[in-house]
C-alpha cells in the first residue's frame, strides 16, 4: 500500500464530525489538535498514553497529510 493511500485510511472527512474538518478514523481528533499536540511537544508516545484509541500509525498519519498539505508552489506575504 503507497503512503498516500496510508494517509486517506486513516485521515477522514465528514461534515458530521467536527465539522467536517479532517479527522482521524472518524474520531473525533482533528488533524489540527494533534498537530498541535506535537508542536506543543509532545512525543507520539505520550499522545498514545494519553489517548488510548489512537494508534501510532494514526500520528504518522497526520504528520503524512500535514507534509501533502505543505506542497505548494510558492506562499504569499500574508498582510494583516
């Protein structure tokens, strides 16, 4: 199976759940949360003690759609 397809089993979007932002497996961890977990730094083993029904490969997952999210071609300036 190709790291891209890893990402979208376990990456999910329904509007339903957190409104439709992406999540994991359909829980309710928002791709952002956990992102932000780790920037904030936690260690992937610490998010798992803390969370029992995520999986590593879950984390790894997250960090995968966060690197395709990351693809661009060029950023703009942002202006307040």
């Amino acid at each position: 199976m190709g790291q891209t397809q890893h990402i979208y089993d376990r990456i999910t979007v329904d509007a339903a759940i957190c409104h439709g932002k992406p999540c994991i497996r359909g829980l309710r961890y928002p791709v952002e949360t956990v992102l932000e977990w780790l920037a904030g730094g936690m260690s992937i083993d610490e998010i798992l003690a803390d969370y029992e029904d995520l999986e590593r490969e879950d984390i790894l997952a997250v960090l995968g759609f966060a690197a395709r999210l990351a693809h661009v071609k060029r950023l703009e300036r942002l202006v307040a």
